[in-house]
C-alpha cells in the first residue's frame, strides 16, 4: 500500500512545511506536546471561566469599537438565540434578558429572570446582578422599564441582515421588546451586529492554545486516516467512517454538519458535499476536509491531500507537482501576508495573483475565513478578489491580533468529469 500512496510528496510536506511571521503565526501541531495527555478533551471544560473573562476584557472594547452604550440579549426555551453559551442563559426556561451596560471602561450586567432560574444564575456567578421577577408582569417588561429609566444612549439588539450570530431576535420578541421602550430609548435602538463582531472576532489566549491542541489531534486523525487507505480498495466513505471511529474514540464532535464532515473526496470536486462509494484509484488526488469540535465550544477546520501513485511511479506526475507547489506556495504567501492592520481583501488578493500568474483556473472560494466557535466564525473575511464577484463589508475589515483563521492555498485545474481543487487548509492566530 504504501508503494504507491505518495503521501511524502502532497501529504507529508503540508504537516511539516510551516512558516511563522512576527505578525501570524500558524497553529502548527509540531509546537504541541506529543503526549496523548495533550490530545484528550475529556475533562471538565474550560469554558465558565473562559466565558467570565470574555465578558470582563473583551466585552467592554467590543462595546466601545462598535459605538454602543448597552446590550439586552432576550433568552427563552426551546428557540434560544445564537449567543446563548456566550452571554448565559443557554438554559433558559421562562423567558429572560441578559442585560451589559458599559460604564467607563468596565460592563455591568445585570439579569431580568423568574426565579425558576434564578437560583442557578446566581450560583454560576458570571453577572453582577440577578433580579429576581415574577411570571407576570415578566422579564422583558422588567427590563424595559429599567432600560426606560437608566439609558440614554444607544441600545443594541440582536437583529442583523448580515451577521446571523447577531440575528437572534424573532419579529415577535424585537416588537414585543421595543413596544415596552419609551420613545426616547426606541429611537436608540441600533443592530447589535457591529458589537458582536467586535467581541466574538478575538480569541483568548486560552482559547487560542485549547484551538492549537485541537488542531494537533485533527491533523493526526487524518494522517492516521491516509496510512490505512488501501488503493483500489478503500473508498471515499470508509476514510470518512475511520475518522469518525477516531472522533468517537477521542470524545469529540463534528465541527459542522455530521453528514458532510469529513468531506474524502477522490473525484472531480464536489464543493461542500457528503463523501460517497468511490474507490480510491491510482492518479487520485484526494482531498480530506475535515474538522473537530472540542468542549461543545471550539471547532477545528484543516484541509489535507495526498497523490495515489501507479505501479510504475515513484514520484508524482510533473503536473501534479506542480499543482500541489503552487497551492503550498500560496498558502505561505498567505500566511506572510496576515498582520494587523491587514485587510481580509488585500490577503486574498495576494493569493489570487499567485495563481493567476502560474496558470490556476481562477477558484470561487475565498481564501480563508475566521474558525473557533463555528468552521465560519464571525471576524474578517479573507476574500473578495475574485474576478467578477463584490467584496463582502467583512473583506474590507482589518486583521486584529487575536483573530483566528482557516486559510487556504489554491490551485485549481480540469479533469475527466470535472475540476479538481487543491486547497492547502491550515489555521493561524493573528499575534
């Protein structure tokens, strides 16, 4: 089998080839401690005091950077909102809202809860304050009237036509919030999209190194998955059930949809798609894209390829080669090219001139895009080159030292029954 897997030539050189710059630094596995103590994700999970310490430091800029003087997040079962597990209230039963208000430079906040979750609430300690109200009149008229008599400047809510992280608020629940606000406050009211934007982009630095352990045991599940491949045998869908096994084995999840992570794909390329029963054959180039949630929080989203050699090669073909260089070059570029400062747009147009100028076919996919709670975070867009289509607003943001991404290095080109896309996929933490 492994006479002709030349996982040495397209495989090998992405885990080993890493570039760190003073302003990006890869998430490189070879900085991560080897012992299988690092790789385990089974403990008590870091995330109450990790969310605590979000909410005390990066809260406060957020709110100043997005021009905001409070926030009312509205909680309730069943349908909760997108920022649930970050504000508190992910086991909210009767309807609640979560209420920060900045003061100088710190966040007050202050919950609006019946008393069914009250006792939990005060006994998990994240909010400064818990007010206890009864059924009737409820939360959100209890909030209402204290946002009526102690705010005077804008009043954030999470509805958002471009961010649905920041959506959460149903028509029913913003008319029924913003009926109760006197006119004063209602004229106040802004999308709360800039705020969450700003607060969830940055990554901790204990979030940053939980990302890092956790891109170690992603990258090796799927050099554990291309060393029992077996050409004309294997297919596509049973290296996606080993790495399953391996997920299930290691008490981790999916980090996107469970029916299309991981993506094997020996064929033409099949864009965010399930893999299927194709064997794998010789002249293969396969692509694995694959990603992990860890602690129910942090996710994971690394690409990795490998050539299947015929009997009589000992090397890939000159083209494939050249592919894969191309695609591994591009995807240092990148990597140089991210820093402070830096906009998503100007990243991707680096890249896009790389492979216009060796002769890629031109790729739809943006560059890279944030990762860390979900595969596409919210944060910066490392996209908007492509020829023909507009930036997003999100391309023409700067990169901020603590941004994580998932970045890619193209190369893009025809075969029998389609087009077949190598995208060098690694992580990096802006620094």
């Amino acid at each position: 089998m492994k006479s002709i897997l030349a996982t040495s030539i397209l495989f090998g050189l992405i885990i080993i080839s890493c570039t760190d710059s003073q302003d990006s630094s890869q998430l490189n596995p070879s900085d991560i401690n080897d012992s299988q103590s690092h790789l385990q994700f089974d403990g008590p999970s870091p995330w109450p005091e990790i969310r605590k310490d979000r909410i005390r430091t990066l809260l406060p800029t957020a709110m100043q950077r997005a021009g905001v003087d409070a926030w009312a997040v509205v909680c309730r079962s069943n349908n909760n909102d997108p920022l649930a597990l970050h504000v508190g209230c992910e086991n909210a039963v009767s309807p609640a809202v979560f209420f920060f208000e900045l003061r100088g430079d710190e966040v007050y906040s202050i919950v609006f809860s019946t008393s069914g979750e009250a006792t939990a609430l005060q006994e998990i300690a994240l909010h400064d304050s818990i007010a206890v109200v009864g059924r009737t009149p409820g939360a959100v008229t209890e909030a209402t009237s204290y946002i009526n008599s102690n705010i005077k400047g804008k009043l954030a809510l999470n509805f958002s036509n471009s961010n649905e992280i920041a959506d959460g608020l149903s028509h029913t629940q913003y008319t029924s919030f913003t009926e109760q606000l006197s006119a004063s406050v209602r004229s106040n009211v802004v999308s709360s999209d800039e705020l969450v934007y700003e607060w969830l982009s940055v990554k901790t630095p204990a979030e940053v190194e939980i990302l890092k352990r956790a891109a170690k045991l992603t990258v090796q599940f799927e050099t554990e998955a291309y060393a029992q491949m077996v050409p004309n045998v294997s297919t596509d869908r049973d290296i996606a059930d080993f790495l399953k096994m391996k997920m299930r084995e290691h008490g981790v999840t999916d980090a996107w949809a469970p029916d299309q992570n991981p993506l094997v794909n020996s064929g033409p390329d099949r864009g965010h798609a399930h893999s299927n029963d194709r064997i794998i054959r010789p002249g293969d180039v396969i692509q694995i894209d694959f990603g992990i949630k860890v602690y129910g929080m942090w996710v994971t989203d690394i690409q990795r390829f490998a050539y299947v050699l015929h009997p009589d090669e000992t090397v890939p073909p000159t083209d494939i080669q050249k592919y894969w260089e191309v695609a591994r070059e591009g995807s240092r570029k990148v990597l140089a090219a991210m820093r402070p400062g830096v906009t998503g747009l100007e990243v991707d147009r680096i890249q896009r001139e790389w492979m216009r100028e060796n002769g890629s076919m031109e790729v739809m996919w943006n560059t890279g895009h944030p990762v860390g709670y979900v595969a596409h975070d919210v944060g910066p867009s490392l996209g908007g080159a492509q020829i023909g289509r507009e930036p997003s607003s999100t391309a023409f943001k700067e990169l901020r030292i603590g941004n994580v991404f998932a970045y890619d290095g193209f190369y893009l080109w025809n075969i029998e029954g389609g087009t077949k896309t190598i995208s060098v996929e690694e992580m990096a933490v802006i620094t």
